[in-house]
C-alpha cells in the first residue's frame, strides 16, 4: 500500500494537471449533486468551507444555502486547531490563504446542531477514507462532530483505490466527486 505522502504527491501531481475549465465543470456537478441530497434539502445549518484554488468550488453551495435559509458554517484556522464562525456574507484572508469569516462573525461550537459537514480532502475511497493536506485540522474538528453526518466532495480524480487510514481519522458518510 502507499504512503499517505505518497498519495498526496500523486494527487498534487493529477491537479496540476487538471485543466482549470474541468475543474470548474466538475466543482458546478459536485454542488449540483449535494443540492440534490435530501440531507441538503433538510438540513438547517451546514458545515461548508471555502474553497482553494485546487480544490472544488463551493461558492454555489455558500449562495444556496443563504437564499434558502440555512446556517452556513465556514471553519476558521486558529493555531493547530479549526474553529467555526458563521458565515454571514464576508470574508477575510487567513492562514494559508484561505478566505474565513472576519473574527467579528459569531463563534459557533454547538456541533450537534450540525446537521450536514461538506469537507474537502486531498484523496477519498470508496469505504469513506479521506486523505488530508497532512495537519489533521479537520480530524481534530470532526472528532467533536459526532453524529453529524459528513460528506467528503472531491474532483473525479481524486478518488482513490483505497486510502491508508490510522485510528484518530474520521470517516465520510458518503464521498460525492464530479
């Protein structure tokens, strides 16, 4: 079996070979997919999370769940750990580059009012395996997430044969890729 690192240079590799406009076709099929869910259709607060360069885009999820009500959850880097602000409609670079909800937008730590996660991940298998950029912020995060139900998006080529999994990594519910 490969390395976690191993994984993560191939799925480097495949991105930045990705054509820009496939990226954009699969991140639009991605949203569409959630937006079709009964878990989205249901769900009144939402854990989402603006997207990198290379990863799909969620800006038409962060729209459709303000048009239709929802509370929009967007976490936020604080040292080695995510916390969740909710999302009102501005937003500030953060560590790593990463767009965030300002400091000024309400902290939110009631996870079990969560009642759908959309998390991102480097490579994801068919068992709910997801591979993560390597600092284990959204396992840290998810680990206080219990009961949530958790759906990892990724591009087509992202999905892998099988990832290598360790005990503290939290499993998708279901993996959704373009």
């Amino acid at each position: 079996m490969v390395t976690k690192a191993e994984l993560r240079s191939r799925v480097r590799d495949l991105k930045k070979a990705a054509a820009r406009e496939d990226m954009e076709a699969q991140s639009l099929a991605v949203c569409h997919r959630v937006m079709r869910l009964p878990r989205w259709r249901e769900a009144r607060t939402v854990l989402l999370y603006h997207a990198l360069p290379d990863e799909v885009d969620t800006q038409h999820l962060l729209e459709a769940a303000l048009q239709e009500g929802k509370t929009v959850l967007l976490p936020v880097v604080v040292g080695d750990e995510l916390e969740l602000r909710c999302y009102e409609g501005t937003l500030c670079e953060g560590a790593f580059h990463i767009l965030e909800p300002t400091s000024s937008s309400p902290l939110f730590d009631r996870y079990a009012d969560i009642d759908l996660a959309l998390i991102p991940g480097m490579g994801f298998d068919d068992r709910g395996h997801r591979l993560g950029r390597g600092k284990g912020y959204y396992d840290k995060l998810l680990s206080h997430c219990q009961g949530v139900y958790k759906v990892g998006i990724c591009f087509g080529f992202q999905r892998c044969g099988e990832v290598p999994c360790e005990p503290h990594d939290i499993l998708m519910d279901e993996v959704i890729s373009g």
